[in-house]
C-alpha cells in the first residue's frame, strides 16, 4: 500500500515538475531532471524499508494465530507442556523485538534522508505554504511516532522483565485476534482504495496528458490562425494597393475623358458655327434666290415688253409688205441687180455656213457643258421651262412673223435674205437668251451680271429691231449694197458679242464648278469631321461605359472579398473564441482536477496515517505480549 502511495506521490511531482519545466530553459530541465532521479532513488529506498515493515506485520499475523490457537491448547496440556511452549514461543519474540528494534533504527537512520528528499522536492514541485505546514506537520508527526515506538519499546522491555511469570487469558488473545482481523480487513479495504486511487490517478494523468495535447493543439492552432490572418492582412494589403492603383487609372482615365469631353465640346463648337455659317450661307442663297426669282419675273415683264413691242412691229411688216407691193414696180428693175447681188451672197452664204458650223461646234460645247451644269442643277429646271415656255411662244410670234417674211420673200428675194438672216440671228439671239436664262438660274451669286449682260442682249434686239425697222427704211431709200454692208457688219459685231458671252459663260461654268468643287470638298470634309467626332463621341462613351462596367466589376470583386473576408474573419474569431473557451474549460478543468488530487492525497494521507498508527498500536500490543511473554516464559 505504501510503495503505491509512494508511486502516486512519484506521479504527482513528477508531473508537477513537468507543467513547471514546459517554459524553463535547457538548464533548468536538465537540474530538475537530476533532482528528480535523486529523488526517485530516496523514494525508492524507503519504499522497500516500508515493504519491509510490511512483510513482517503479515508474517506476525498468522503468528498472532497460532498463539490464540496454542492458548486453547493450553487449557487442555500440562504445565510441563506449556512450559515448553512459553520458552520456544519467548525466543522467537525476542528475536522479533530485535528485528523490531532494527527496523526502528533504520527508519531512524531513514529520516535525515527523508527529510533532504522532501526538501528537494519543496524545491523542484515548488509547493504551496500550505502543503508546506502539511508536510513539517507530518514530519512531526513521525519524529513523535518514532519517540513513542521508543518509549513503548522500553515500556515492552520492561514488562516483558517485570511480568514474565503472568499468564495472558484466552479471551484477551481473542480480542486481539478480532482487532487483528478488524485491522486487517481496513487493511485490506484500504489496498483497494489505493487500487482504486491509483487506477484514477492514472486515467487523471491520461486526461491530464490528453488535455496537454490538446493544449498544444489549441496553441498550433492559435499560431496556425494568427498566420492565416496575417496571410490575409497582408492579401488585404495587396488589395488596397491594386486598388489604389486602379483608382488612380481610374482618374487618369477621367482626366482623359474630360479632355475628351473638352474637346468634343470644342468640336461642337466649331461644328454649330460651321452649321451657322452654312445656314447663313443658305439664307444668303435664298434671299439670292429670291432676289434672281425677282429679276426674273423683271426679265419676264420685259420679255412681255419685247412681245408688245414684235406685236406692233408686226403691224409695221404689214405696213411694210403693203409698201412692198409698191415695190414690186421696182423689183423688176432690182432683178438685174440681183443677179449681181446673188453671186455675192453666193459667196457670203459659204462664209455663212463656216460661220454656222463653227457656231454649231461652239453651241455644241456650250450645250454639252450646259447639260452638265442642267444635270447638277435640277432644281432650277421647273423655272426654266416657264422661261422656255414663253421663249416658245416668242418662237410662234417668230414662225409667224417668219412666215410673213417668207410672203414678202417671195415677192422680194433681197428682202427673204435678210429676213432669213435675222430670222437665223433671232434663233441665235433665242439661243443665246436659253442659255443666259439657264446659266442665270444655275449660277446664284453672278446672275446679275448675267441680267445685265440679258439686258445688253435685250437693248441690243431692240436696237437689232429698230435696225430692222431703220432697214426697211433704208431699203426703200438706199441700195441693197449699203444693206449687204451693214448686214455683215452687225454680223461680224453680234459674231463677237456670241464669242465673248461664250468665253464669259466658260469662265462662269469653270467659275460654278469650282465652286461646287470646293462646297463638296467642304462638305466632304464637314462629313468626316462629323463622323471622325462620332466615332470619338461613340468610343469616348464605350470607353466610359467600359470603364463604369470595370469600376462597377471591381467594386462588386472587391466587395465579395470583403465579404468573404469577413466572413472569414468571423469564422477564425468564433473559432478563437471557441478555442479560448475550450482552453479556459481546459484550465478549470484541469484546477478542478488537481484540487480533487490534492483531496485524494489528502484522504490518502488520513488513511496513512490512520493505518501506520494502527501498525503502530499493533506493534505495541506485539511488543507488549512479547514483554508479556518474556516476564511470564523469560
């Protein structure tokens, strides 16, 4: 029972000294490992003094025994018997007192010792005051045992001296021997207690050593998480600076889309003054337009003018041919003349006909140009047949007046001539006049000088008429020479005054092309511009549109993240707080523990010290029957 106690007590320390050592230096285990090994050995060696003691007190027991049995025989055997027996009995007691006597001085051999051992483990276990006033009362304790294991021994001597003749009753040894097996049944009990104690103390140091795993788990798993949380801060940190720098993309590219937007502005700017400008533009061609509309209807008042004026030289040519039957008389004569005269025209008719033909090849280009100039202006087309329309009944009063002149043609060949001529001056007049309306309506920004020019054209018919008019005078006062002279001469004049309205009109079509040239060329550019700032406009706001979808992206990464994170965090904190709880639990629990092994301890103590006093009882009582014995047998 001693030696598990001893085992137990070993235990203790051994794991006190354990929890003290986890946070020591190397020294400091290697010392305390030493002492520990010192101590053992102490421990060791009084553990087998006790084994001892124990051995003897169950040798003495079934001595103990058999005495109670031989004094049963006593009744029934004689004196000379008994003797006999009292003698071999008293030489074994005293044998036994000196083995007693040796045990005593053993353990008192054994207490310095004993002592230095509970010193060093005071020092090592790092005991309480408590525990500490424990053990110098126990030790007490043991030194006044010990005293009274003495003073009992000489009590025993000498009664064993003094009553060495008395005789011991039967029923006194029966008493001993139910205290005997009273003593040995508690002993007994208290074995199996100290089984029972052992086997907890065991499974305590089990969950003790479970409990420091787990510790240590927990304190791995402290590191492991605070780790993780500075993996995670430091991942955190990444992130801020990846979104720092985002950010500050981020504002290079808003710093770039306002410049965008600036110069867009600016663009838009520069477009609605073009816009202006081309709707002045536009208003100045309308009020142009109008301004030419106006000249137009002046030019028809006076066409109308023109027609009033043919109407009443028409009465005149019916004036003329009623003179012309008066010439008649004088046609007669003129005939031999005209045969002179026909030679002539002859030759003029050829010159003529160059002159036509190159007009004709001339007319040609200007109506090749012409048609050019009509198919890029189409719009101005539905005035010009109003124009065309009262050219062709100024033709009709032509054809008419053509066909009186045919009349007076064939009654006068000179007069048919001429009225051809003019009628082939009048085609080309009306020619010249379709095409100066043509130009006049296609060219917008020179159509008065085209007026004017119609107006010269104009005064020059008027004049051409009231030639006309002056040579039908003149024909009834002057020759058919003078006539022929003049003739040629307006030719040659009204020839050059076709040359130069063509070269005007070239110039004014090269004058129109350019121009249209350079407004398509403007437009043209105006287009791209347009487009070239809606494709900007168009990517500026993809772009915007892009970088608001990455904005919102990021935000939305970033805040799943966070999330997460969080989310994380939280996890790790119950854990810890968990972890903490557990470890708390762990703490109480272990305290819990230890207080209950100090209980047990202490009941183990109790019942120690409540077994060696009755060892000790016994080893009196034993003592005193030996003294008893010795006194009686000696």
């Amino acid at each position: 029972m001693l030696s598990s106690v001893h085992r137990q007590d070993n235990d203790i320390p051994s794991e006190l000294h354990v929890q003290q050592k986890l946070p020591s230096p190397d020294v400091a285990e290697f010392s305390a490992c030493m002492e520990e090994e010192t101590l053992k050995q102490n421990w060791s060696s009084f553990t087998k003094v006790m084994d001892k003691h124990q051995t003897k007190l169950k040798e003495l027991s079934p001595q103990l025994k058999s005495r109670s049995q031989e004094n049963f025989l006593e009744q029934n055997l004689s004196e000379s018997e008994m003797r006999w027996l009292k003698e071999d009995e008293i030489a074994t007691l005293q044998e036994k007192i000196l083995e007693a006597e040796m045990a005593i001085s053993s353990t008192e051999m054994f207490l310095p010792s004993f002592k230095v051992t509970i010193a060093g483990m005071t020092n090592v276990c790092n005991l309480s005051t408590s525990d500490m006033i424990k053990i110098s009362k126990q030790e007490d304790l043991l030194i006044k045992e010990l005293e009274t294991l003495k003073h009992i021994k000489g009590l025993l001597l000498h009664l064993l001296r003094t009553t060495e003749h008395k005789e011991i009753s039967s029923k006194q040894i029966d008493i001993l021997m139910q205290k005997l097996t009273e003593s040995e049944t508690e002993n007994d009990g208290l074995r199996k207690e100290t089984l029972e104690t052992e086997k907890h103390i065991v499974e305590l140091s089990s969950q003790l050593q479970q409990e420091k795993a787990n510790a240590l788990k927990a304190d791995h798993l402290s590191k492991s998480v605070e780790a993780v949380q500075a993996h995670l801060q430091c991942q955190i940190q990444k992130k801020e600076a990846e979104n720092d720098q985002l950010k500050a993309k981020i504002q290079t590219l808003e710093k770039k889309i306002t410049e965008w937007k600036l110069q867009i502005g600016k663009h838009k700017h520069q477009i609605l003054a073009v816009k202006e400008t081309n709707e002045q533009k536009k208003k100045a061609l309308k009020k142009a337009t109008r301004a030419q509309k106006q000249r137009a209807e002046c030019f028809e008042a006076s066409i109308e003018k023109l027609t009033s004026k043919i109407r009443k030289r028409e009465v005149k040519l019916s004036e003329v041919l009623s003179a012309s039957s008066v010439w008649k008389n004088h046609h007669e004569k003129a005939v031999e003349e005209k045969t002179r005269l026909e030679v002539q025209f002859e030759t003029l008719k050829k010159q003529i006909t160059n002159l036509l033909e190159d007009m004709k090849k001339i007319q040609d280009r200007g109506r090749n140009s012409n048609e050019e100039i009509h198919g890029k202006l189409n719009s101005i087309s539905s005035e010009s047949a109003n124009i065309r329309l009262d050219n062709a009944k100024l033709k009709a009063l032509l054809a008419a007046l053509e066909d009186n002149t045919v009349s007076a043609e064939a009654e006068l060949l000179n007069l048919q001539e001429k009225v051809k001529q003019q009628e082939n001056l009048a085609e080309q007049y009306k020619t010249q006049v379709q095409k100066l309306q043509t130009e006049a309506e296609e060219l917008k920004a020179r159509y008065k000088k085209v007026l004017n020019e119609n107006k010269i054209i104009t005064e020059a018919k008027d004049l051409e008429i009231s030639e006309m008019d002056d040579n039908n005078r003149f024909l009834r006062n002057h020759s058919l020479e003078e006539e022929n002279c003049n003739i040629q001469k307006k030719y040659e004049y009204l020839k050059r005054q076709l040359e130069k309205m063509e070269v005007q009109n070239e110039e004014l079509a090269h004058q129109l092309a350019n121009q249209e040239e350079s407004l398509q060329h403007s437009e043209l550019q105006l287009k791209e511009k347009l487009a070239e700032y809606d494709a900007l406009a168009r990517q500026l706001e993809a772009a915007l549109e892009e970088g608001r979808k990455k904005e919102s992206e990021e935000v939305e990464k970033m805040s799943s993240k966070e999330r997460a994170l969080q989310t994380k965090i939280l996890t790790l904190e119950t854990e810890l707080r968990e972890r903490r709880e557990e470890q708390k639990r762990l703490v109480c629990k272990l305290n819990n523990r230890e207080k209950r092994q100090e209980v047990c301890l202490k009941e183990l103590e109790h019942n120690l010290q409540k077994s060696e006093n009755q060892n000790h009882s016994i080893h009196n009582y034993v003592q005193f029957l030996k003294n008893s014995y010795v006194t009686m047998f000696g």
